[in-house]
C-alpha cells in the first residue's frame, strides 16, 4: 500500500481548510444532493464529499456510506490533495498503491474510485468529490467533466456557506458592538445627545436625561430654542435658545468646546452643565451634531468655594500674623484692667467714693472694649481655619463673637435682639458655627430695601428642643423670599443680588458646615413677613468646668514659670498670679532653659509658642530631654499660630494650651491644677 504524500503547503492549506468552520458540521441539503447527484452520474452506489484534515478523511455528505470519516493514510482522496488533479482507478486489485489498502481488502471494498479536487479560488485544495463502486468500471470523460463541475458547485457551496457564516458572524459583531455601545453611553458619566440639522434631538443617553431631569421621550424630539429650557450663563444672565452650543455647531458647521451653562430641571435644582458640541460635516454642512456634557456643579461649587477659601486663608494668614501682634499687647491689656480693677474694687470696699467708682465704671468699659478686640480678632482667625473640631460650644459667646464680626453689615441697618436659654452649649466646632451665624446676620441685614433700624429688625433666639438638640434661630422682618425662591436659596452661587454684589454662595456654605456639624439648616419664609433661617445642631450635656463658675478659686500655692519674649505679658501674668503663687519669669527662654537644666522645679511652665532665640516647641523638646519630669508641667500661651509647624506642634501635643488675651479666672484655674490634671 501506498500512503498519499503530504502536500508542500499543507500548514497552509490546513488553516484555509479551517477557515470555512465546516468540519464536524451536521450535515446540510445542498452538499447532500451533490452527493447523489454525483453518484447517479456515474451509476455507484457510494459518493462522497470528502475533506482532508491533519489525519483523517471528514465526509461533509455521503451517499450509500454509513462511516463518517477515515484514516487519512488509507485514503484515495489524500492522493488527490496531494497531487491535486483527479484520480480515478478502475480497479484497485490492479493498482499497487491500492491492492492491499483496508479500505479494498475490506469494508467498504472500494475498488473503483474517481474523485475530483475541491479547489478554492485560492488554489488550494480541501478535499474531493468521489464516486466509489464495489466492483471495476470505466468512467468516460463526459462523466469525468461533470463530476468535476459538481466539485466546483460544492466548492461554491462551500464558499457562500462561509460568507453566509461571515455575515451571521458580522451581524452578531456589529450586534454586540451596539450593545456594547449602549451599554458604553449608558454607564457614561457624561450625558450624550444627537440632534438633527433643525436642532431636533434623536438620540439620548441614560445620564443625559438624569442630568437634566427629563426621561428619554421628554428629551427626543425637543430642541434647543424649546422655551422650556430655562438657562443661564455663569454670570447669571439668561442664556438664549439659538446661542447653545448645538445650535451655533449646527449653524457655523464648527466645534464648541467647554461651554458652560446653567440648567433649571424640572423640579426646581440649578444644574451647572459644561457643553461640547461636534457637528458631523458634508461639503461644508452640518448634518447633524453630538452633544455632550457632564455635571460640573459640585466643581463649579468647588472651584468658587476653593478660591473663597483662598482669600479667606489669605485673611486668616494676615489675621493670624495681626492677631499675634494683637494679642500680645491685649493679653496685658486685659490682664492689667482686670488687676485694676481687682485693686480698686478691694480699696473701695463696699461702699466706693463716686470718683473711685467712675474709675472702676471707666476700667469695665475700657475692659469690655477689649474683650470685643479678643473677640473680633479670634473670629477673623477662625474663618480661615478648614479642620472642624467638634467640642463644646457656648452659644451665648459664640453669636456675641458671630455679632462683632458682623457689626459693619447690621448695626446701621437693623437692630439686633438676642434671647439664649441659660447655659445652653452645643456639640459643634465653634469657627465653622461663628461662620454660619455671621452669615446668617449678614444675610439677614442685607435683606432690608433700606437702613432703618427703627423699623428693621433682626431676633436670634436659642432654645433647647426635644431629643437634646438646640434650635439657632435668625429672623428679620424684612420682604421675605418669594416662593418659587425658596427651593433654590441653598443653590451654590444662586443670588438675588445683582451680578457682582453677592457671590451666592454664603447660604450654601453655611448648610454645608451645618451638615458636616451633624445638624441642620432650613428656611421659613412668607412675603412680606420676613425670613426666618434655623439652626438644628446636637445639645452639648457634659458637665461644665469648674474655670468656668469659678471666678478665683481658692487652693495651694504653687511654683510657676513664666516664659513669654513679650515683657508686658510677663508682667501682666506676674501681676495676676504673684497674690497666690510664687513666681519665676523668663522674657529670655534661654534663660528659662539653665534654669530647668539647673534642677529647677515648677508646678506649671506658662510658654508662649513664637518666641526669639527658642521657640516655645523647641524648649519643649529639649526640656523633654534634660529635665523630663519637667515637661508634663508645660502650658502653652499663644497669640496665633503663625507657622504651619507651630500649629502642628499644637495640635500633637497634649499640654494645655491659652490663646490670648485669656480671662484672669481661665489663668487662675489652671494655675491651681498641674497640666495633667487641666
């Protein structure tokens, strides 16, 4: 026996074999009828569309044979993929490559074969089609010729059975692909809209009709110049139909790129949207445009809010360097008055002479004045501060403080009323919630047509709530604010005001603080019977501090150092503790620290923290190396402070700090006490 030779390009043809998927197939009518059609011309009883894999014969149809392959090495038709011509043997008995074959000795006894080369048009060939009989016989050429018309016909069945897998193949893809897409426009965060050459939308995505409010039958077929639309320019200015960004890329036939515009949903929310437009462009038309657009509010709100806070650490950072200034000179000020006073008021006794007593009345007002300095310096610092320390919050002291800041706005506009239930404190951070109220003040002020503070008044009033929460209330009898306003006075950048004179953020920064304290902000309003802005924060219920009822607590006399580079301070705290402890003071810390270095012990260390020659930090540390047991004992007295590393060397430590000026009882508590126990 003879085994058919492997062909030169065999990997080839194998990979042109597997690219018409057609092994292992079921079997199909058209190649089927070729089959016997092929068998009734030549008169066999077998036929058979065979194709040639890596080691077998794969039949794709057969006539009169149950056997759905065979060895390739026993195979006739691998004879004629070798050679590539037809091959007929009219008795295989007679043939030597085939006398002794399987396939003749046995089942399915072929002794006379003739078979055609299945030929792609790109010259390669897969297989055959074959006539096979049990006993010999000639063929004649006209048989030859249309047998070898019949393997082109199932070449050519081949063939379209491959493009009709193509085009499945093809429509799947192009199927998928429109799934994938859509799921693509779907999951996008921005929204998309086709429209037409009239402006007219076609398409739209799931995010397009999120941001704007609209489902997608609201949104197709609509366009840009539906009076509908209300929008405005970022300066607040209505923003016409014909001048969105679609219809100016339809018109000029040219992107727009980055448009910025405001958007009225239909539920009232003030969407800021930021646009690009592509018109899709034939000889110089636009035959339709692609718009897309993102919600760029929370980075709208962001980016004024950033440059807000830019200015506003800009102050804090002048205010903190002032307030440093400041201090220093307040803290004596104040602590020589409340001495003074002190002195007098122990001279006079109970029964003052009416000079002495206009002196004290003079010193109580000189001293109230500078505790409104304290106040109003603190506050400024406090604005420019962005971390939130929530702590108990005197509620009292803290609308005075938010008051003084606002002075300027509402004193010559409205007077002020204030009603807080005794020892009413809440769990807040007090800078952000100074913050809230001066802007509720302010806002209030603002709202009168006219300065009159006969007629114009404003009412904070506090109250506990049930469920332990504290209601701040801020209300004016001024116009009021119109209804179809009130969903949208929180909107960032929504103002009343004309464009220029309000940045519309005030409102929306103060509920945003509000939030963040775990409260809330609302609005009651009626026209013509003013506004009333509410303040809902948790109540603060721990026990108060004794520094706080205790104006000069009586207790033990104790050693205290005084470090601070500014002599008035030095001497002021001198002269308010000097009665009741024994004093050693350090306008030097140099001095301060050979002093400690020596084994000098002290009940407390008063430190200031911004200091020449040794910062208040880093007598800390060093005393935290050479006299340890000494380090526990420091507490620190501060102006503001006026470097990043001093804030974050307070913010670590855990001593005891004072800001300056610091009331004398607040001085007089914690000298009593050891800094760990204060």
């Amino acid at each position: 026996m003879q085994p058919p030779r492997t062909p030169e390009n065999e990997a080839e043809r194998l990979s042109a074999l597997r690219s018409y998927r057609v092994l292992d197939t079921e079997p199909e009518p058209a190649f089927d009828d070729l089959a016997q059609l092929a068998a009734h011309i030549l008169g066999t009883p077998i036929a058979l569309v065979s194709l040639i894999d890596t080691d077998r014969q794969w039949f794709k149809a057969r006539y009169g044979l149950d056997a759905p392959q065979t060895p390739r090495d026993v195979s006739f038709c691998g004879h004629v993929v070798a050679t590539e011509t037809p091959l007929v043997v009219n008795d295989a008995f007679q043939d030597s490559r085939f006398a002794d074959n399987p396939l003749v000795v046995g089942n399915p006894r072929v002794i006379f074969y003739a078979g055609v080369p299945l030929r792609t048009d790109d010259g390669f060939v897969l297989g055959t089609l074959c006539t096979i009989d049990h006993s010999s016989r000639q063929v004649s050429p006209e048989q030859l010729a249309m047998l070898t018309m019949l393997g082109k016909q199932v070449v050519a069945q081949l063939e379209a059975r491959r493009r009709k897998l193509q085009v499945i193949a093809e429509r799947e893809a192009a199927r998928a692909l429109a799934e994938r897409v859509s799921i693509t426009f779907d999951a996008m965060a921005e929204g998309v809209v086709v429209q037409d050459p009239k402006g007219q939308i076609i398409f739209s995505n799931r995010r397009a009709g999120e941001i704007l409010g609209l489902t997608p039958d609201q949104l197709n077929g609509r366009t840009s110049i539906d009076p509908r639309w209300r929008s405005i320019r970022a300066d607040g200015s209505p923003f016409p139909g014909v001048e969105h960004p679609a219809m100016v890329a339809l018109s000029r036939a040219t992107p727009i790129r980055d448009a910025v515009m405001g958007i009225e949903t239909p539920d009232g929310r003030l969407t800021w949207i930021s646009i690009n437009a592509l018109p899709k462009v034939e000889n110089g038309v636009s035959l339709e445009v692609v718009t897309t657009f993102h919600d760029i509010t929370a980075l709208e709100t962001a980016t004024r809010r950033a440059s807000q806070q830019e200015r506003l650490a800009t102050v804090g950072t002048l205010a903190a360097g002032v307030g440093h200034e400041v201090n220093n000179p307040l803290a004596y000020v104040i602590g020589n008055v409340d001495f003074a006073l002190d002195e007098l008021r122990e001279i006079a006794g109970m029964s003052p002479s009416g000079r002495l007593r206009e002196i004290i009345d003079v010193l109580a007002e000189a001293r109230e004045g500078a505790d409104r300095i304290r106040k109003i310096v603190r506050g400024l610092r406090s604005l420019a501060r962005e971390d939130v320390a929530l702590h108990p919050v005197d509620v009292q002291s803290t609308i005075e403080t938010a008051l003084s800041m606002a002075a300027h706005e509402v004193k010559h506009r409205a007077r002020v009323t204030v009603s807080v239930d005794g020892g009413l404190r809440v769990h807040a951070d007090e800078a952000r919630l100074t913050q809230v109220l001066v802007n509720l003040a302010v806002n209030a002020a603002q709202a009168f047509t006219s300065s009159d503070p006969a007629r114009n008044a404003i009412v904070i009033a506090a109250t506990r709530q049930p469920g332990k929460r504290v209601s701040i209330t801020v209300k004016d009898n001024g116009p009021g604010v119109p209804p179809e306003l009130q969903r949208r006075v929180f909107d960032p950048f929504f103002t009343t005001k004309p464009v220029g004179q309000g940045t519309g953020l005030g409102l929306s920064v103060s509920r945003s603080i509000v939030d963040t304290l775990g409260g809330e902000l609302t609005l009651e309003s009626s026209l013509g019977a003013g506004a009333s802005f509410t303040v809902v924060l948790p109540e603060d219920t721990s026990t108060l501090d004794d520094a706080t009822v205790a104006r000069r607590p009586a207790g033990p006399r104790r050693r205290v150092m005084i470090v601070d580079d500014e002599q008035g301070v030095v001497d002021s705290l001198r002269r308010v503790l000097v009665r009741h402890h024994e004093i050693d003071a350090f306008s030097d810390p140099r001095a301060a620290l050979k002093a400690l270095e020596a084994g000098r012990e002290f009940d407390l260390i008063l430190c200031d923290v911004t200091m020449p020659f040794l910062s208040g930090a880093e007598l800390y540390e060093q005393v935290r190396v050479k006299a340890p047991a000494m380090a526990p004992r420091f507490a620190f007295i501060t102006g503001g402070a006026t470097s990043p590393e001093a804030a974050a060397f307070l913010a670590a430590v855990a001593n005891p700090k004072l800001e300056k000026p610091f009331d004398t009882a607040t001085l007089l508590e914690l000298a009593l006490k050891s800094p760990a126990q204060a």
